[in-house]
C-alpha cells in the first residue's frame, strides 16, 4: 500500500467492521466516522449523548437513519459501555471520541467489562512520508513512557502482528538508538542487540529485527552504506522501534509537520484495536485510523 486511499480500499475490501465510538458528541470523530461510513469500512454505534450526537450529525449532513445510538450523559459510564460492546463481541473496534484518554484507559482495563489480554498496551503509528519509499511504522510514541527490555519485545511483538495484518509478511524492524554501535554505557544501545538475538533465537518471530540503528541508517541505504553497515534492515525498515517516548513523539511530530506525512495511529495489545487520535488530529487522520483498525480487525 503506497498512500492511505490504499488503505481505505482495503479495509473496504475487507468488508464492513463494527466500530463502538465512546462519547460520540465530537465534530471531528462523527466526520471520520461518517466518511467511514460512505467508504463501506464500518457500521457504527454511538455511545453518547444522544441530542448532541443528533444536532452536531445534522450540522454534517450525516444521515442517522439505521444507525444505532445509545444514549448516556455520563463519560465513564458511556466509555464502559462502549467498551462493553467490544467485549460482548457487538462491535471490533473501540474509538475513543469527546473523552479523556485516560477514561477510556481505566475502561478498557476494567476487570468485568475491559478488554484485557495479558499483553502490553502500544501505540503505533503509520507514515507515508513523501520523501520515503513505502509505508512507514513508528512505536511507541504515545503509551509506554520508558519501556525496558521486555516491554520492548511486547510493543515489538504487537507491531510485527499490527503489519502482518497489513499484508506485510516479514516486516524488517530497526531498533533506533542514538548511535549504531552497542556502547554498556547506553542501556538503549545493549537492548537493541539483545532484541537482535532474541529475533536470532527466534523468541521474537515473523520478522527481521536489526540494530541499533541511528535513525538514518534505519531509513537511508546511503547513508548506511557511508557508515559501512551492511544489513537487511538499514535502509528499509518498515517498523521503527523507538527508544522511549520523547524519542517517539518528537519524531511523530517531525514526519507530520516538517514531513507533510500523511499518518494515523491506533492502541495495540487490547482484545480490539483501540482508535485513540488526539483531540487535535482532524477528521482526515481519524478516518485513516478508522481504517487501519478495520483491518486490524
């Protein structure tokens, strides 16, 4: 897939998902949700309140008609049952609409209703980057704030399933670090070559993992080459295993304002992708999310 009408396409192919949107009443979110609707990729319920999901829908000219909305005031208690309905299995994709992030959190983590699975809860976000010869993923720039080793095999390990349902078959996975040489002084660099061997060993399977990488040598075959690392991965990543969260963020942010990339994300690990944009994301990296996470699903 080269751009995310491509993506789009695909989840339309997949066929339609049902998609629980916690605390619907938001502009942006019924957008997206809307124009997911109209691209055949999901069937929603909106949990909410009901007059303003009603008012701001005509505002948008989105058509309710044969469109389930269940109405409750309360956040948390909308959040729950939003949730509740993925884990009942009515719906397979959790979207977090006008609501803090960490309500949906706590929701989703709830011991009747929640969607726990055991694993580790990531964030990833996916790039088509101008400047970049294929789709580009990038975790985690949102949930874990200073991963250790262990954790880092677990948001590496949802990220290689994420591409596998993208069609990506063997995805090669760069550990960036701040340089390309495994130095005991810097803790990121040794865990990097600990994944590399736990990919060896095949603890961690479906996947390529090299590194550390510095993040030109993950991305420029030039510039790897300059620096005479010879690897399958340097220069042709398809996933960037970021080494904590600043790192991350700062170049999620990088790529979408300085690299015109077009980009959505989506919460791995949970029993349901989990669509967790930023109230600042507009209604365009919604959608994208919303596909993703259909065909994630």
């Amino acid at each position: 897939m080269r751009n995310f009408k491509e993506v789009i396409e695909a989840a339309r192919q997949a066929g339609p998902k049902t998609l629980s949107v916690a605390v619907a009443q938001d502009e942006d979110v019924l957008r997206a949700v809307k124009s997911a609707v109209e691209s055949g990729i999901v069937k929603p319920i909106l949990v909410g309140d009901k007059n303003k999901i009603v008012n701001i829908a005509k505002e948008i000219d989105f058509s309710l008609d044969g469109i389930e909305i269940i109405d409750i005031l309360d956040l948390k208690e909308a959040t729950l049952k939003a949730v509740a309905l993925v884990s009942s299995g009515r719906a397979q994709i959790l979207m977090k609409g006008m609501v803090d992030t960490s309500i949906v959190l706590s929701s989703v983590l709830d011991k009747v209703v929640g969607l726990r699975t055991g694993k580790t809860l990531s964030h990833i976000a996916v790039f088509f980057v101008p400047t970049y010869h294929k789709m580009l993923m990038v975790t985690d720039a949102a949930m874990n704030i200073e991963p250790d080793l262990n954790k880092k095999k677990e948001i590496l390990q949802n990220a290689v399933e994420f591409a596998h349902s993208l069609g990506i078959a063997n995805p090669k996975c760069a550990v960036i670090c701040v340089k390309e040489t495994i130095s005991q002084s810097m803790r990121h660099t040794v865990e990097a070559g600990q994944l590399v061997d736990m990919n060896k060993a095949g603890e961690i399977e479906g996947c390529i993992v090299g590194g550390p990488f510095a993040l030109d040598n993950a991305i420029s075959k030039e510039a790897a080459e300059h620096k005479g690392i010879r690897h399958e991965v340097a220069g042709d990543a398809d996933i960037l295993l970021m080494p904590q969260i600043e790192a991350g963020n700062v170049l999620y942010k990088s790529l979408t304002f300085l690299a015109n990339a077009e980009s959505a994300g989506i919460v791995l690990g949970a029993g349901a992708p989990i669509v967790l944009t930023s109230r600042a994301d507009n209604d365009v990296a919604k959608l994208n999310s919303i596909a993703l996470a259909s065909l994630h699903a």
